[in-house]
C-alpha cells in the first residue's frame, strides 16, 4: 500500500433509481460511522438522475460520500439531445466523473478521442476525470494486456498539462473481470497498476507518477479488497456490483480493518 488516500469509488451503472438511490445514500452513511472516512475517500457515482437527490442527502446529512456521474458529454451545451455537460455535473456539487469506462467503449462507441475529449470536457468544468482503461480477454490471453492498456492510457491522456495529470484517477479494469465474479489476482492489478505509473513518469516525471491513484476495478468486494490494497501501486478501487449494497460497499471502504 502506498502514501497516496485510497479511493473507493462506486459505480452504480443502470440500477437504482432515485428513490433507491437515496435510501443506499443514506444508509452507507450510516454504515460509513465505523470507518475512518478520514484515511479514505469514498465515492459513489449513480445515473444521471439520481445526482440531485445524492446532492441533497449528502449535504443535509453531512456524509463523508463525495459524488460524481458515470459519463460526461464532451461538449459544454447545445444541441446534444440526450447529453449530460460537465458544467450541469459541477453545478450539482459532482467532484468525479467515470470516463471510458469499457461499457461505454463497448455498447456507444466511444472511441479514444472521444475519451480524451470528455477527459478535458471533465477538467474544463472542474471535475476529476476517473479514466477507465483495462484490456480484454483475447489480449490477456495474448500476453498484450500492458501494451493494450498504455494505448488506452495514452490516447485518453493526450494533451494534459502537469497540473491535470496530478489530478487525474486512473482506473485499470481489466474487462473479463468485470461483472463477471472473475476478480484480477492482486499480482496481475499490481503489474498492470505499476505499468501504468511507470507510463506516467516516462511523460509527466516523478511528482505526477507518485501523487496519481490508480484504482483497479472488476469483481471487487469486501472479501477480496485488502489483498489487493496491499499492493504498492493499487490506490483504491473502482466497484460496481458490490456498491449497490451498503454494508458490503462500507466494508470496501473500511478495508484497512
Ligand atoms: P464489477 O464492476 O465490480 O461489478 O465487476 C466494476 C466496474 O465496471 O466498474
């Protein structure tokens, strides 16, 4: 485990809605009073329309939950039919947005410059980029999952300044792990972690390598999560199933015991 504050962000994706939403918001913060929310931040991003309700629970009830989306559109305003902008995000207090996650590469088309926009769309409007990045099975299978991964990671980085690339949260998620109970051994999320600090260092330098969470993300949960935060370059985790239910994402949270 590193110096770096350990990120447990929850990624809702299609589930929930708001009246759902809140009732998980309310309890994990409930369930948050036995960690110590100052050794760790915990992050939940639900659908769209959700925020303002998350937004409105978080702030009366004072939780130790920061909030953010799962995509971002990469474009300010206009006529976007059906687009969500970062600057509607930050006006509802969001300080995170998921972007590239593999759903959004796979089922839209997202493309690496379309990821790197909305990676710049998210800074723009003063929110933290989560860039999702993480190979599938046929390149792991072809000993190609760093290579696969450091494409993604360049192509979504491009352009960031040092100040930026400081901020960023890199999520490594490899897509056979995800959603499928297949969890990452702690050894294989440590090369591919390390792999992508090392990226960083080679075109941003030390300072950013060191001070960037990477998160590893696919089939986590609060029975596997300790044996990967103990790895140097894992930061926290990207978590879907598992943060659907409050206990258990509280759990994830609390990992240090
Ligand atoms: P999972 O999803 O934890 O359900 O595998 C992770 C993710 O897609 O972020």
């Amino acid at each position: 485990m590193s110096t770096r504050t350990p990120l447990m962000a929850g990624n809702w994706k299609m589930n929930l809605d708001w009246k759902q939403g809140l009732a998980l918001v309310e309890e994990l913060g409930e369930q948050l009073k036995d960690v110590d929310t100052s050794k760790v931040e915990t992050v939940v991003l639900p659908p769209f329309v959700d925020i303002r309700t998350v937004q409105t629970a978080v702030e009366a009830g004072k939780l130790p939950i920061a909030y953010g989306a799962q995509d971002i559109s990469e474009h300010e305003s206009g006529a976007y039919t059906g687009e969500v902008s970062g600057p509607m995000l930050s006006a509802l207090g969001c300080t995170y947005v998921a972007v590239g996650h593999s759903e959004r590469r796979q089922y839209h088309g997202e493309t690496e410059q379309i990821t790197n926009n909305k990676v710049k769309a998210a800074f723009a409007a003063g929110l933290t980029p989560i860039l999702c990045v993480g190979e599938p099975l046929e390149e792991r299978k072809a000993g190609k999952h760093v290579e696969y991964t450091l494409a993604q990671l360049e192509g979504g980085i491009e352009g960031l300044d040092v100040e930026q690339a400081k901020q960023i949260v890199i999520a490594y998620e490899p897509v056979w792990a995800i959603g499928t109970g297949e969890v990452a051994t702690p050894d294989d999320a440590q090369e591919v972690c390390a792999a992508i600090r090392e990226a960083l260092q080679a075109i941003y330098g030390a300072e950013v390598a060191g001070a960037v969470r990477v998160l590893y993300g696919g089939s986590v949960k609060s029975a596997n999560v300790a044996e990967l935060m103990e790895k140097q370059d894992v930061d926290g985790a990207l978590v879907g199933g598992a943060s659907l239910k409050a206990e258990e994402f509280a759990k994830i949270a609390g990992f240090q015991g």
